[in-house]
C-alpha cells in the first residue's frame, strides 16, 4: 500500500511540472491551431489549402516578429513569415485571423494574426510585387519587403539565427498604399510597441504575471509532492 501511494505521489509530481513547462511554452511561442475552411494565401507566393494549421512565434525583435506556419503535426513548415507588430484596443479570450480580399476569385489572404489576450499581434509582410496587388484589390495599406527576398520564406529553418531569417529581419519594410504609391511603412503601421503607451501596459501587467504566479506554484507543488513521496519511501524501507 505504501509503495503505491508513493508511486502515485510520483506520477502527480510528474504531470504538474510536464503541465507547467507546456504552458510556459505556448506562452512564449504563442502557438495557435487554426482550421480554415477554404482556401488562404499566405506570404510567398503560397495558397493553403482547406485544412488545420499551427501558427508559432519563431522570434521576436522589436519591431518585428518572425512567425512560422506548419501542418496540423508540425512535421512540415509552409512558410517563415516576417511581420510587424499590430494593435487593437480590445482583445479577445480566443485567436483571431483577419483577411484582404485579393482578385475575384482567388483566396483570401491572410492580413493579422493575434493571440489570445494580446492587444498586439502580427500584420505579415508580404513581398512588393504581391503587396501591391493585394493593396489595390482590398483597398487598404500592405507592409511589404523586396520582391527577391520572396525565397527566404520558403526556406526551412528551426533558429531565427539562420542567415534567412537574419535577413528578412534587416530587410527595409515599405507600405504598399491602394493607389499605387510606396510610403515609409511608419506612415500606415505601428512599427514598434510603444512601452510607454498605457493601454498596451496592462496585457503585460496583468496576464504575464498571472500566467508566472499560477504556473510555478503548480511546479514547485509537484517538487513537494515528489520529495514527499521520496521521504515516504526512505521512511518505509527504515520500518520495514
């Protein structure tokens, strides 16, 4: 009886630090599963079809973050896609994807990405070329990069210290307008988050915080828990 409540105490210990170090995890890479039920472009030229995928937080720098897309196993990467901070006042408890219409008849393109409770998310950058097109049919500005850098999305990497990815992070961002003209992409788009700015504070504040308390407390109770059980064992063994 004794060596199975042991055992128990040891499984329990087990599951809350596996459980606090997944969580942590999602946290920092912001990994969100999305289901599209038709059709969507992303940056680089590429349509996913109909289906289920992961969207993750490769990197972050600044002004910039570097998001990769993969299959609903995470054996294959689709895209590493540069972007640049986005922001709304009111977040949601869920994810959210918005879309620009394109060409009649073509899919939608993927315009935002944002995580559940965050007020800043992604707006992906998308090569000049197409970042014009898309610009004029949805009739709203499209951060864009350097038409030739369109290879660097499709290359596979796990590290934003790749050279792709440290490239597309230094590469100079414009703002494709709808009338066809090229602006600084400041002009149209927050380009960095502003720390001094109170309403973006409180998502920092606020749920960060929450997440650090709650997470290692259930950590640091599975530690208790498993030298409990370790100080139970050695106890048994002396009395028996």
């Amino acid at each position: 009886m004794k060596t199975d409540r042991i055992l128990a105490l040891c499984c329990l210990a087990i599951l809350a630090l596996a459980f606090a170090f997944s969580a942590t995890a999602n946290e920092l890479n912001k990994m969100t599963i999305f289901t599209f039920s038709q059709p969507v472009e992303i940056p680089g030229g590429k349509v996913l079809p109909a289906g289920t995928y992961v969207f993750k937080v490769l990197d972050i720098m600044g002004d910039r973050n570097v998001v990769q897309i993969f299959d609903k196993d995470q054996r294959t990467l689709y895209a590493t896609v540069l972007a640049i901070p986005d922001y709304r006042p009111n977040p949601t408890d869920k994810p959210v994807i918005t879309f620009a219409e394109t060409a009649s008849g073509g899919p939608v393109a993927i315009k935002e990405w944002f995580y559940p409770g965050d007020q800043y998310g992604s707006e992906f950058v998308y090569p000049k070329s197409r970042a014009s097109e898309i610009a004029k049919n949805s009739k709203q500005p499209v951060p864009s990069m350097p038409t030739e850098m369109s290879s660097n999305i499709s290359q596979a990497t796990n590290s934003s210290s790749d050279s792709n990815v440290q490239v597309m992070q230094t590469a100079p961002l414009k703002a494709e307008e709808e009338n066809g003209d090229e602006v600084a992409v400041a002009e149209v788009f927050i380009v960095q988050v502003p720390v001094a700015v109170p309403v973006a504070v409180p998502v920092a504040a606020k749920e960060l915080p929450q997440t650090a308390s709650i997470l290692p407390l259930i950590g640091l109770t599975g530690l208790v828990l498993l030298a409990a059980g370790t100080l139970l064992w050695i106890v048994s063994k002396r009395t028996a």
